[in-house]
C-alpha cells in the first residue's frame, strides 16, 4: 500500500472516498469532490456508465464491523473471500444494515473464490448470493477450457 501512496492506516478512508469520488463522476453532470484524501475540482466524465445509477460496488474483505459499515454506507454489496463463514456473517451484515435504516436485500453478495463444489454453490445460493466467482490457473486454452466446461456443469437448468 505505502508503494502505492496510501498508508495502511488511512486505507478504509481512503477507499471510501475515492468511491464516492467515482460515484458522483457517473451520476452527476459535473462532478466534484472535497476530502482529506481526494479533492476533484468540478469535472465532467462521459461517458456515463450504462449501469444506473452506476456500475455495482463490491467491496470484497473478511467478516467484521468495519467492513459491513463500510458496505451499509456505500457500497452495493460484499464480495467475501472464498465464502468460509457466511452463514454465520450474513446476518451480522444485515443486522448492521437494518440498523443504519437500509434495506438488507439491496445487499448483493458475490462469493470470491470458491471451489466448484456443488452442495457449496447451492447453500450460498440459499443464502441469498447472487454471483460466485470461480478460480481458473493461469494456464493456456488446453488446461482451462476443459476446466470451463466442468463449471458449465455447475449451472442451474
């Protein structure tokens, strides 16, 4: 992070002001931004993103008060790594989103991660994820597309 100009300890405020930098960038004509991190002078960004209000925010990161504040607050939804705990979590996340007055089912969950393990991809279902993202190697066609086509297994009928 300190390579890259960004303290560990203002990491969270960091990212929390850069996304909204971003999202006043896609939904409004000129935007404009006042922080102690980021500070953007009245610009206009095009072209907008198809998505509205903008593209889906997911801040991915383990389990805790910090991270699902950061999520109720402003983002669209967490990415959690690999999905170890979400049963338990899941409700802390929306317990933390009812009390600061959202909606929990705005809250787009999308595992990171996961093994292509079929009972595994049908409880996070059940839990209410939407997406889950699978590893592939970083190999060429002959290894991956053959892993692909084991995946396509994995998809609901």
């Amino acid at each position: 992070m300190n390579s890259h100009g960004t303290a560990y300890g203002e990491r969270r405020e960091v990212v929390r002001e850069r996304i909204l930098a971003m999202k006043a960038l896609w939904t409004e004509e000129v935007a404009s931004f006042e922080g102690a991190h980021v500070h953007l002078p009245p610009t206009y960004q095009w072209p907008k993103p198809i998505q509205t209000p903008h593209p889906p925010i997911l801040i991915g990161g383990a389990a805790g008060p910090k991270l699902f504040q950061a999520v109720v607050d402003y983002a669209d939804g967490w990415m959690p790594i690999g999905g170890r705990g979400l049963t338990t979590n899941l409700p802390k996340l929306r317990a933390a989103a009812e009390e600061a007055g959202r909606d929990p089912a705005t809250i787009r969950i999308s595992v990171f991660g996961s093994q292509p393990d079929p009972g595994r991809l049908e409880h996070y279902g059940t839990l209410g994820a939407e997406r889950v993202v699978l590893w592939l190697p970083p190999a060429g066609r002959d290894v991956v597309l053959p892993i692909l086509d084991r995946y396509t297994d994995l998809l609901p009928s």
